[in-house]
C-alpha cells in the first residue's frame, strides 16, 4: 500500500498548491497532458496564449501530477515477463491495421523514450517560442519544418527515435490489454516484423485520446504549424487529427510501453 499512498498524497498536494497558486486553472477543469496520459487535475488550455507570470510553476505542477498519476495508473494490468524490465512509461509510434495482430512495416515506426507531451510547444506559441529561439524549443529539442509532429491538444512535439529498435515490449492501451509486443530485426531487403501476444489487436493496446500525427509541407515553403488552426484542438478521442493547409497529414497510434527487455 506504501507504494500508492505516496503517489495518492503527492496528487492531492499538488492539486492543493495549484489552487493556491492559480484558482482559475484548477476551476477550469481541463485535463493536465501528459502526451500518454489525460486526467481531469484541472487547467487551463493555452492554445489561445496568456499564461501569465505564474505559468512556468503552473507547467511544473501539471508535470509532476501528470508524472504521478502515470504511476498509478500505468502499472502492468498483468506481470512483468521474466525477461522484461519495468520502465517509465514509453510511448510507440505504430502504423499499422488497428484490427491486425502482426505485420511488416515496423521499420516506420517510433518511440519516444521520454513523455514528449509537455516537452512540445503549443502552436498559439509557434512564433514566440520556436521561430524567435532559433528553431530550438525550451526542452532543447530542434523544431524541423520539414516533418513536424503535433499531438491532439495541439502541442508540437519532437520527432520520435525511427526505428523502433527490434525487441520484446510489454504494451497497453490503459484499457483491459496489457501484452506482449515483438518486433524483429530487418530482414534482407530491411522490413520488420511485428506481432502482439494473446490474440490482441494493435486496436487494443493504442491509447485512444492520444492522437498524433507527422505533417510534411508539400514544398518548400509550403505548410507549417503556423497555418493550423488552433480551433481545431483538442481532437477527440480516437478522431483523425486535423489537416493543416499544404501539408501532407500520417497518423500514428500511440501505445504505450510500460516494460521493455532487460538487455535493451
């Protein structure tokens, strides 16, 4: 029990000291992001700019609530394989058949090895952010207009590490699937292999209100974040992610990844 009632009470003070701090976010009612993880702490979007002098220790709370409720909630909904280690959460990138159980194609996708979520920038920030620090976002990644990703509360995030390395995952939805994810080393003409344990569909183990997607301007010169319309967030659960004028649109489940193997 020791386990979760620290979590339990860190949340609780958190929250606490967001009401403190910012009443009006907290009266809000909005989700904290975590780019895994949606949960109704409370706070306000910043889609539309305007955080005021206390914004940055608002983004500090949201992150370490965010942190601890992917503590709780993100625990294996079954045990660890004995040749799998516990991680924090991870999150892949997956294209494929949402209905298949296994496939080829795994060498397109990703995975973020920190939560990108509140290491992205929102779009309404675009400019004042990125385009005025030299491409560079406070979190130290660089901005690449020529293949963006941006995730459905309208944040752009780094690119995920291509490829997903070859290995054994334990992966979940945070819903009733946690199994096993296998992806093979490239064969000969350098195709990868997947496929999830116990019958499961890569359905089953996506994330369903995290949406992302990679945006690759047309041309050069041609679309960025600039012309999305900030309107168009947060995205629904499980919904396309929206278009974004002279861009070319993919988009990617996410799946979690809550144990990956022990000599990775």
């Amino acid at each position: 029990m020791k386990c979760c009632t620290v979590p339990v009470l860190a949340t609780f003070l958190l929250c606490g000291i967001e009401a403190f701090v910012n009443p009006t976010n907290l009266l809000s009612k909005h989700r904290v992001r975590a780019f895994g993880l949606s949960h109704t702490v409370g706070r306000t979007s910043l889609l539309k700019g305007g955080k005021g002098p206390l914004g940055r220790i608002s983004d500090l709370f949201e992150e370490a609530a965010a942190s601890t409720i992917d503590y709780l909630l993100m625990q294996p909904k079954r045990d660890v394989p004995d040749d799998l280690r516990r991680v924090r959460t991870q999150f892949i990138a997956a294209l494929a058949d949402p209905n298949a159980s296994s496939g080829t194609g795994a060498e397109q996708w990703g995975i973020w090895r920190v939560d990108p979520g509140p290491r992205g920038v929102y779009l309404s920030q675009f400019d004042s952010t990125l385009a005025k620090n030299g491409w560079k976002a406070p979190a130290g990644w660089m901005f690449d207009s020529s293949e963006f990703w941006i995730e459905e509360f309208g944040r752009i995030m780094e690119k995920p590490d291509f490829p997903c390395p070859p290995g054994r995952y334990l992966v979940t939805g945070g819903r009733q699937v946690t199994t096993v994810l296998k992806i093979d080393p490239p064969d000969s003409s350098g195709k990868q292999r997947w496929s999830l344990a116990d019958g499961a569909k890569l359905y089953d183990v996506t994330h369903l209100p995290c949406r992302s997607a990679k945006y690759t301007p047309v041309s050069a010169g041609s679309g960025s974040p600039a012309d999305a319309n900030v309107s168009d967030y947060p995205v629904k659960p499980g919904g396309p992610m929206p278009p974004i004028p002279g861009c070319k649109k993919q988009d990617y489940a996410v799946l979690f990844v809550v144990a990956i193997q022990k000599d990775s």
